[in-house]
C-alpha cells in the first residue's frame, strides 16, 4: 500500500504470522495463520534474508520516524532485518534497501514509501525512469455496491482522472500533527452527517463548523475515517442512539483490530458525510454516499449490518483514508 508516513519501502515477513502473533489480546482478535496472512497481503519467508547491521537499522530508523513512532508500543527494534532487493518496473529494474518487517500490529500490509524523501522516488528519477519526484493516486472504492479499481502514477498523473480545476494544498514545513506524520494536512472548514430513516426524511448534524476548523490528516494507506470520540456522540444521536462502539472480535466476517461504531443499515436508512476542505481562498467540497462509508457483515448476524467507519482513536484530529490526489515532492 501507498503511505506518506514512511520514506523506504517497508515489506511484510512471515515472522508477523507466527503463532505468538496471532492473538491481539488487547481486542480479543484472535487469527488463523491464513487469516493473519490474508490480512496482511501476503508476506516473504524470512528464513534465508539477512539481519540488518547496526547502520542500517540507524539509517532505517532516521529515514522513518513516523514508522518508529506508530510501531513504539508493540515492538521492540523498529527494524531488525533489511535486505537489497531489485524493484522491476518493465524492462528496468532499480535496487534499493527494502525495510522487512517481523513483529507488532500496529500495521497491516506492506507500504511503499511516498513520503517527503522517498527512496523510490529519488531512485527512480536518480535513473532517469521519472522526471520529477511526484505520484497521483486514485485509490479506488472498496465498496460492496459499487466497487471501483484504483491507480498508482509514480512521475506524473493520469489525465483522465481530472475533472475540474486545480486546488493546491502545499506540504507544511513540520509533517506533524500531534506526533503523527502527516505530510498531506488539510483544513476542514465545515463537517456534516446526513442520515436517511424511511420515510422520516433526512436529518443532519454538523459538528465542524467554519468557526471552529478541524485540521485532517490524509493517509493514502488507510481506508477508514478515524474521528474525534467527541463527534461520536452527535453521530449516535443522529442514528436514534442505538448503535454502540463494538469491539473487533464481535464480527469475524469482517475483521478489524480496531473498533467502530456499528449500525444497521437497509435500503431505507444510511448515512452520507459532506466534508469541506480549504486552502487560502480556494474550498473544494467532498460528498462521500452511504455505500462508501461501510461493508456489509454476512452471515454472522441475520440483518444487514455495516461498519461505519468512524473510529474513536484521537482526541484532536482526523485521520482520512485518500480518495483521489496528485502530489509533487
């Protein structure tokens, strides 16, 4: 997956999927070495790779802050292996030093690393293969009712992606927010909630307003909204104050090791948010549908359920999974 919180390319191993690995207790996740496996993408065998010296995991480390930072609760050295690996892209083929990673869960699949010095970028235009240390990625829609393929452009974007004008969103000098990476920043200036009961119409709440904007973190590798706890609230009432925040364990058919706000969900009730996002003059409104926003749980329970995903994980901020946007290193 595509990540600005890390500048190497970070590849997951089978260490991560021994048996000490597969019970997340703080949830209750329990896995399968093959759900553990599929949840992570597939992973390389770590038997025959090197450990990595002193100076690489140093230069691993300094090259990836962010990744020491997500990972310090759960794991001991950020990076124990590394290993020289040959990137093919068609008739060419670049080497770089490949991160390899064995323990924690505090991740999920592999990342390649598009942060502000990204060794895949440097090298490929190092090589001539790109022009400019720039990506666009439209990453598609993992929705059950309309699922869409993606797109990665390394050195430029694709054209046919774009409808519209531009809308310039610069790269802040700190990547923080709050002690997390996070290159891409945005300003949103107002937040609403939209729910759909029957025949009762359409009820909002707004909980970001344009006197009180919310700074949000785009992630290109996360495909959940993460949301202050402080919203939750508001979003409970708006769907009648029957949902609850359910742990991970509760739906093995769809597995998460966070939790989320649940709600059940039929042709006649879902929940649609319109986000607001500002740089300087210029306003650029998202409208993201009820079928974006959940996937449906069967056969564990006999109604359709969904997740929203709406997490209670940082007090101050959003975190936002990508939904299209080019971006120039």
């Amino acid at each position: 997956m595509t990540s600005t919180v890390v500048n190497s390319t970070l590849i997951q191993t089978s260490d991560v999927c021994s048996y000490k690995g597969l019970n997340v207790t703080p949830n209750g996740v329990k896995m399968t070495p093959e759900q553990c496996r599929s949840r992570r993408g597939g992973y390389l065998m770590r038997n025959d790779l090197p450990v990595a010296s002193s100076s690489v995991r140093t230069t691993l480390s300094n090259l990836n802050p962010g990744w020491v930072n997500i990972t310090k609760n759960d794991t001991g050295t950020p990076f124990q292996h590394a290993v020289e690996m040959d990137l093919k892209i068609k008739d060419n083929s670049i080497t770089m030093l490949q991160g390899l990673i064995t323990q924690g869960q505090q991740h999920t699949m592999s990342h390649i690393g598009l942060a502000e010095s990204s060794t895949l970028l440097q090298s490929l235009k190092d090589e001539g293969l790109i022009g400019a240390r720039s990506w666009s990625l439209d990453s598609g829609s993992q929705s059950f009712a309309a699922p869409r393929n993606g797109s990665l452009v390394l050195g430029g974007y694709d054209a046919s992606k774009l409808d519209g004008g531009w809308i310039t969103f610069p790269i802040p000098k700190s990547n923080l927010v709050r002690k997390r990476s996070c290159p891409l920043q945005v300003s949103i200036t107002e937040m609403s909630f939209t729910a759909h009961v029957g025949r009762d119409g359409a009820k909002t709440k707004t909980p970001v307003k344009r006197d009180n904007p919310l700074v949000a973190c785009i992630e290109p590798y996360d495909n959940h909204f993460r949301f202050p706890s402080a919203y939750l609230a508001e979003i409970k009432e708006l769907l009648g104050n029957e949902e609850y925040i359910a742990a991970p364990s509760e739906y093995t058919g769809l597995y998460s090791i966070e939790p989320g706000l649940v709600y059940n969900a039929s042709m006649n009730r879902g929940v649609s948010i319109s986000l607001t996002i500002a740089s300087g003059s210029s306003e650029l409104t998202v409208e993201v549908p009820s079928h974006e926003l959940g996937a449906f749980v069967l056969p564990e329970r006999p109604e359709s359920l969904v997740l929203i995903i709406i997490l209670s994980l940082s007090q101050h901020g959003l975190y936002a999974g990508l939904i299209q946007m080019d971006v120039r290193l």
